[in-house]
C-alpha cells in the first residue's frame, strides 16, 4: 500500500516488488501528472492477463531481450528481494546478476574449520548482505517487466479529471456525495 506523493519511478518499483500481487494507491494522484506514469499505469491496467510495462531508461537491467521465462524468474527473485521475502537461492541469484562475489558453499575447502563451512552453508541472510543487494536492485530495476498483479486506486479527482484510456480499462466508482447522503450513509 502507498499513501501520498508518487513519482513514475517509485510506481514502477512498486509494480517490480508486487508483479503477482496486489496494489493499493491511496491519494497518489500526483502520477496524474506525469505522462510516464500515466502510461505505465495503462500498461499495468491493460485487459491482458498479464501485462508488459516498460520502464527503458539508463541504469536499467536490460530484461526486454530475456525469454518470458528467464524475465519472469529474473523478476520474481528480485521482487521477493526488494520486499524482504527472499529466500537465500533468490539473494544469490540476484548476486550473481549484480556481478557480485558469492562464495561457493560447493567450494568449501574439506581442510577449512567446522565452524567456518557451517557458516557457509547455513540458508540465513545476514541483513547486511540483503541491504547490499536490495540497493544493487532499486538501482537497477529491470526495464520490462511482465506484470500480472491487481491494483486498487483511492482517489479525490473526480471520473472527468482521469485519462479516459484509464477509466476503460478498470473498474471504477464514483463515491461523491452530498452532505445529506454521507450523514445518511454514517448513520447507517
């Protein structure tokens, strides 16, 4: 869920960590005045169901030329990243993707100590190591992604102050009333 001011980039991130999930936007209508945004929130809102959105600017991971499978498995591990749910393959995935070092626990010298090939083979994340590379993603978020989430947008503008191409391709509800039927609908 976000709350407030969004640009087209952070919305993008965010459309990044919850490629499967789902998207609450609540008084974000500051991406209605950016036209990236408001093209990418087309692509996320497209009928499909799952739809490409692209975010092709410098400093992008360049997964337009992956397969779908390679993109999506490249996706997914660095959504669970950048939420904080992944898992030790997804963190050594993406650190084999960022170029960093990871130590093998395969290559474990048989002559090193037990505590130390423990250390290595053990499944936990220490925090710094995740931090490292969830900044090694938000820099380097991918530039298409395939997107099958949902999204919930709260709003204040009224139906004629959105892009049409917007409102044809998602759900909305115009809860404007008067002072009457509110007090009558608190009543309730």
């Amino acid at each position: 869920s976000k709350k407030g001011k969004v640009t087209a980039k952070s919305m993008y991130r965010l459309f990044v960590e919850n490629v499967d999930g789902l998207l609450i936007f609540d008084d974000c209508d500051s991406v209605m005045d950016d036209p990236n945004g408001i093209n990418m929130l087309k692509g996320a809102l497209d009928t499909d169901p799952i739809r490409t959105v692209d975010y092709d600017v410098q400093g992008t991971y360049n997964t337009g030329n992956m397969s779908f499978e390679d993109r999506e498995e490249f996706v997914s591990r660095m959504s669970a990243v950048l939420k904080g749910q992944a898992n030790i393959d997804d963190v050594e995935f993406m650190e084999r993707k960022a170029g960093f070092t990871v130590v093998d626990k395969a290559s474990v010298d048989d002559d090193l100590p037990d505590w130390y090939k423990s250390e290595v083979n053990q499944d936990v994340i220490d925090s710094e190591r995740l931090q490292k590379i969830q900044t090694w993603c938000r820099s380097n978020l991918p530039n298409k992604i395939d997107f099958k989430g949902r999204i919930i947008f709260i709003s204040n503008m009224k139906a004629n102050e959105w892009d049409s191409a917007i409102l044809t391709r998602a759900f909305h509800q115009n809860m404007d009333f008067s002072d009457g039927e509110m007090l009558d609908y608190i009543d309730s």
